[in-house]
C-alpha cells in the first residue's frame, strides 16, 4: 500500500509510491564529461566576467589568475541591482522592478572538479564565500531575501560546466521559504518549540535513526519523512540557529564542508554521479535570529524527469520511501 | 528592467527577466518520432492492461478492439482503489494510506496521432471521457479532489508515447490548487467578484488583448500576467463555472475542444512540437459550484531545463514576457 504522508513545515502530502519504482523508468544520465572548451570562469579568463565582488586568494589581485574562490555578478542576470522596487498596478495586477543582485561563486579554477571533490578546507573557503556575501547582500534594505543555490549538471539546469554556485537576492520571500517561515510560525505558536529542532530530535531518536544519512559533532544529514524526490536529503544544524550567516566560527564551517562533501559523496557513489541542485534555506533579510525558524541546506538529486504534472499541481509522486534510501546512503564506503 | 510580478490569484512573484534570452541556452529537443516497438495502448493489446473503466466505441466489446477513446486503472498506480484512509501519526508526523485512484485516458487507437492532430470531433470525445470518470470518481466519499494531466513527450515526464491522459483521484486536495481555492476565495471576500471573471475581463477588454492568444463564443486563451514558464497558456470558461463536469452540453465541449486543439496547434508551430503538460483545474469534489473558483486549463510547454531550484525554492525566473509570447502565439496561421 502506498503511503500519504505530510511534510511537517510546509504541510505539503507526498505520495510515497513504492509500486512505482517496478514500472519501466528512464532515470537522467549522468553529467557528460567536461570538455576543455572555452570557459569564463577559468583562470586566466577574468576579463571575461563582470568585476569580482569577492575572492580568496592565494596571490594576484583582483580580476587576475591566483583565486582559490572567486565570487563575480552574473554576466547575464536574473535581476538588475541598479534602480528603485517603483511598485505598481496594472488594473487588478501588481508588479514591481526587478531590482536584485545575482551573483555566481566560481568554487574552484580547477575546470574539471567538482564540488565533492574537493578539499574539505577548499569547500570550507566556497562555505565562508556563501556567508560573506549574504552578510554583505543584508545590508542593502531593498532586498527581503537572498537566496543561494547550486545547479550540478545541464539536466539540473546549469548552462556552464565549471563548478558554480548561484545567489540571488530579492526584494520578496520565495515562495517556499515563505511557506516554511510560515509553517514553523503556527508550530512554534502551538508546542513553544521547533519544528525543526524537534525534527532532529526525532530523528536521531536512539530508538530511531531509519531515515538518518550521517550524523557529525554538529550537524545531521537525513532523509526527510516526506521527501518529494528520491535519495532528496537535508543537512541539518543540531543547534538551532535562523540563519546561516550565523555560522561564524571556524570549527563549525569545517564541520559543515565535511558533512557537505560527505553527503554529496554518498549521492555520487550510490546514484552514478547524479545531476542535483541544493538550496540553502535562511532566515529572511532583517529578521534577525527567528525562535521558530531553523536554516538548513535541501539536497535534490535530479533522477528522474520531474513533469510539469507536479510543478502544476504542487503535487508529488515519489517512488523511493526515505528508509529506503537512507540505509543504502548509509551504507556507501567513503574511503578508497 | 526586468519585472516581478505578481500572480493575482495565489500570490506568487515571478521574475520576467528578458536580459536572460540573450544567454546560451539549452532548448529540450522536440520528442523523437514514434517507433513501432510494442505498445500496451494499442488496439490488439487490450489484455495488456487492466480491464477498462470507459470506452467510446464504434463496435466491439469490453477489452477489445473496436474503441475510439478508453480508459483503464493505470498498470502501475501511483495511489491503490482499496482500502480505508486510516490517518495516524508518527512522532510530529502525519500519514494515512496511499488510497485512490490513478487511471490513463488512451486518447486515441492511433499509436502515431498525437492530440493536436486528432480531428475536433474526436478531441471533444476525449474531454467528454474526462468529464465521465470525473462524474464518476466523486462519487466515491474518499476521495477529495479529481486531477486531470497530461506529460507529453519523454521531457515532460510521459513514459509511454502513445497519446494519453492521467487522471489521479486523492483524498486530498493538491496543494497548488488548495492555493488557488485560498487565493480565490480571500478576492471574493475582498470585492465580491471571481478573479479569474476579471482576470477574463480585463484580457480581454476593448483597449487590451495583449496576452491574448486565441478567443471563441465560450472560451478565452492567454498568457497569464505573471507566467512560471515561457509560453505557458491557459485557457478559460467564460462564463463563471467552478467545475468542469458542469460542462454538459454538446456545442459547450465542441467549442473547448476546438479552443485545447488551437492552442496545441499554435504551440507546435510556434516551439516545434515541443513536450508539454496540462493540468485541468478545478473545484473539490463535493464542493459544488463555489462562486469564488472558475475552472481551468493551464498549459506548460518544456522549453528549458527546469531547475530543482525553481521546485526547491517555489521561485521561477522567465525570460520570455507573456506580452511577447501571445502576438507571437496569435499570430500563427493554421491553415494547410
């Protein structure tokens, strides 16, 4: 029997389908290899980009070779940071200008590697690159959101190779985020708690653990009890904090890289080195540190093709129950 | 300038961003031309689905040749007609059983005719099939809503080429239309009016038309104010019904089906048989004619790789404005 089941935040019903995992599928291939064709984010091509707004670097200057991570604006953005929001109608309608900042990390000048394999110091520096550009992005008091997200692979939607990471910042909440904010508002209004502190309770529960991917010191990653797509896992802090920017000290950055390459390790070996996306899930602009809200990385492989079906009716089927999928995670040798 | 808009009816805010169709972008291609290989949809083969539940028949009997139109239980459903609800908890968690009822509308004996290309008359034999198994399956008071879809193409999640619809019945209502039914009915608290009569209304207003695809005596084609996707098209009643199996009489379906088969039409010519989905929205079952919802088509052709990060941040990004896609749309010819 197929199960039903309600996501805890968002109050979204999954179909949890194990039926349908026998049905003939076409799972998306993997990511081709990465050609050596011309790329602008490669070293040496600086002049290629807009101006960096952020760099670490071993020497050179700015817009020159020597970066570790380089952070530039999107040469062809989603958003303009230029102009005033200049709200309006238009008769029952409402709209604004699409003032915003969009921003890519370049997270290595290796064109051939790929976030989970590199370093966990090297992930560290693309983590501190994510933060340090939130905070800057926060004092502009135009923008209500600034959202960061990764694209792995053209069947996940990113039209350049070379390992990249994107931010946006916008003058309203996504949707979702929205949603969650919401969400974990009514819960904490109801118990006086987290919903996701008492997520994590749950889950790494003594008597539980089913649905648990890794744990470390100061971070769990887990398969969530109502996923919408398969082997979909989350990172987790143990210690409630709103927003990411938050996560300033040095050992907890660490922690975070090696949790971060571990899960992405395991989705590499388990699913053949699957396109995916995550997004970072963050406490508004200006909201402060949020009682009832608790940041937290959502990690997608993209395994099948995901129809307008659900885009149009907010409505998923998945095939793979999360105890399914997190024993086998689980279960991936890491070393050798 | 790019614009944020905002969808009057459930609040989203959508980037139209035409700076971004200047960067290289990756098209889906066209699906590939139908193969002859065996095909459980195709006349001769009726044993090798389940048995059917509707058929438009010229001759013949049950599970034979001789239909024009049939509908069988899905072989592989994603929800199981047997059983009791049967709520509980887990934890913080919510479940119950994965009751319902997940059936396929073959729309055609034809392995190679896909839906545009189906005469009128045959189109309207295929609404008239919806509107019978959704008559139908209200009447079961398990279930909460009806939905209608149809994946066109591999891209668009369908996984069998002969031309087809899904129809899922839940005891649930999905959430993008619990959106919708919330969204409707705060407007028609506020003004006393439906919004999508005057989203009707001001389309289609003597000094506007911009969005405006295609018209005919009871139906509106057009491009929503704040699309998620480029040439995303939905096509209204309009004369305010809540429900599509209110449609009843005969020249109200010849007029849809010539509407659903003109919009195809333009979007194969325009996007050169693109995959597409569509999505029937309509009110809950039981809810009878609620005078704040108006049903619905809402049409998605899969021009681009739809990211994970639109699904995970509920945030889309379109580089094509609804102004640009309707003339472009309107101004299709049909003929030869």
């Amino acid at each position: 029997m197929p199960d039903l089941r309600k996501d805890p935040v968002v109050g979204r019903w999954v179909i949890i389908s194990t039926e349908r995992s026998l049905r003939p599928t076409s799972f998306e291939p993997a990511p081709a290899p990465k050609s050596p064709n011309f790329c602008p984010f490669c070293p040496g091509h600086e002049d290629q980009t807009p101006h960096e707004v952020y760099a670490r670097r071993a020497d050179g200057s700015a817009d020159s070779r020597g970066w570790e991570v380089r952070v530039v604006p999107n040469k062809f953005p989603a958003l303009q940071i230029e102009g005033s929001l200049d709200r309006k109608g238009e008769g029952l309608y409402d709209k604004m200008n699409g003032v915003g900042a969009h921003e890519v990390v370049i997270e290595t000048p290796d064109h051939r590697a790929e976030l989970a394999d590199l370093p966990a110091e090297h992930v560290a520096q693309v983590l501190i690159a994510y933060r340090e550009r939130m905070v800057d992005l926060h004092r502009d008091r135009r923008f209500r959101y600034v959202l960061i997200f990764k694209n792995h692979g053209a069947q996940a939607g990113a039209t350049l190779e070379h390992s990249h990471t994107q931010l946006i910042a916008t003058p309203i909440i996504p949707r979702i985020l929205q949603e969650e904010l919401d969400g974990s508002r009514r819960y904490y209004e109801l118990k006086e708690r987290c919903v996701f502190c008492d997520i994590v309770a749950q889950e790494t529960a003594e008597n539980n653990g089913r649905r648990v991917v890794s744990t470390s010191e100061r971070f769990v990653a887990l398969e969530p009890f109502a996923p919408r797509f398969p082997f979909e896992t989350w990172i987790l802090p143990r210690r409630h904090d709103a927003a990411y920017q938050i996560v300033e000290d040095e050992a907890e950055i660490m922690d975070l890289a090696h949790m971060l390459k571990d899960v992405l390790m395991r989705l590499n070996r388990a699913l053949d080195r699957p396109p995916y996306n995550f997004v970072i899930h963050t406490s508004p602009v200006s909201d402060g540190d949020l009682e009832y809200y608790h940041w937290h990385i959502e990690i997608m492989p993209k395994l099948t093709r995901v129809a307008g079906f659900e885009i149009g009716s907010g409505f998923y089927i998945n095939p793979t129950p999360p105890e399914d999928a997190a024993p086998f995670l689980r279960g991936i040798t890491l070393e050798g």
